[in-house]
C-alpha cells in the first residue's frame, strides 16, 4: 500500500505550509515512519520562491533545513494524490472546497482540526509579524504534525477529519 500522504496548503506556501511540512517531516523520521508529505499554496504570488527567511530560520533553530523548498500552487490532481489536505485557516480551506473536483478522494481539514482542542482554529499567518510568530507558528504545527502522525493509521479506510463538511 502506498504511504499516508499529507499535503499542507496556506496561502503564500512561503510561511506556514512548509514549515508545516517540516515538521511533519522531522516527527516522521523521528518516528521512523513513512509518510508522503508536500506544501502549496493557494496564491499564486509565490511560486517557485523559496520559504520566507523568517521561516527559514525558525525550521533551522529546530534542525530542519527548508531553503530548497519552492513555493507552488494548489492544482486539482492534489485532490487524488494527497489522502488529506490541511488548510491552515478558513480561507485556504474555503478555497480548497471550491476548487475541489467532483469524486476528488482527498479529505479536507484545518491543520489544527487534527489537534484535540483545537479543531476550528487557524495557524496565525506570520508573514506581516516579526520572529516571534514564526516561533507561535513552529509550535502549532509542530502539534499539527504530532497530531497527525497519531492519526496515521487512520488516514486510509474511512476516517474523516474532525470538522469536516
Ligand atoms: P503563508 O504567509 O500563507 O503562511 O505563506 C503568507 C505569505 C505571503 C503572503 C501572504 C501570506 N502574501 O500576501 O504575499
């Protein structure tokens, strides 16, 4: 069976879904576990940029090198290739669902649904803030992806996100 997949999607992909797929990155191989993980945004001002320096720093702090990431768009064949895609506020998941395909496998949730706690509740966008939201972000996603790995066997056969509508 082909690995869990993930696909974190804001709305530059230059702050909060890559560092989203850092950390889900980094707790899987901790974990020792395989599972299929991209970002996109649904913007498209930054394609093919790399994440925002801020960002940069903040995954460096935690081991975690995503300077060669590059930002892309959201495209409708995610929505067979991604068993879940985790928005990280209303908006991106709004946009998600209205570009969804009809009979498109994927699930949808907010990232932080996956959170016992939290469900409804938005990553905080960093870009217009300083450091320390980057830090704020780091935190929610590294919860994010804790969250998820503890969902893995649950990503195929049936299970639906909290939330999901
Ligand atoms: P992200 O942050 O969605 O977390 O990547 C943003 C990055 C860029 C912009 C907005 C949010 N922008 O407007 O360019």
């Amino acid at each position: 069976m082909a690995n869990p997949s993930v696909l974190f999607v804001c709305l530059g992909n230059i702050c909060r879904s890559p560092l989203a797929e850092a950390a889900l990155r980094r707790a899987a191989a901790a974990a020792g576990r395989a599972i299929d993980v991209d970002s996109a945004g649904t913007g498209d001002w930054h394609v093919g940029h790399p994440p925002d320096s801020r960002a940069q720093a903040e995954a460096r702090r935690h081991g975690v090198d995503i300077a060669g990431l590059r930002g892309r768009q959201v495209e409708p064949v995610d929505f067979e290739r991604f068993d879940l895609i985790l928005a990280a506020d209303d908006r991106n998941l709004e946009h998600l669902h209205a570009m969804r395909p009809t009979g498109a496998t994927a699930r949808l949730a907010l990232m932080l649904d996956m959170v016992p706690g939290r469900a409804g509740e938005g990553v905080i966008d960093p870009y217009y803030g300083g450091p320390e939201g980057f830090a704020a972000t780091w935190a929610d996603v590294t919860a994010v992806a804790d969250a998820v790995l503890a969902h893995d066997g649950l990503l195929h056969d049936g299970w639906t996100p909290p939330r999901t509508g």
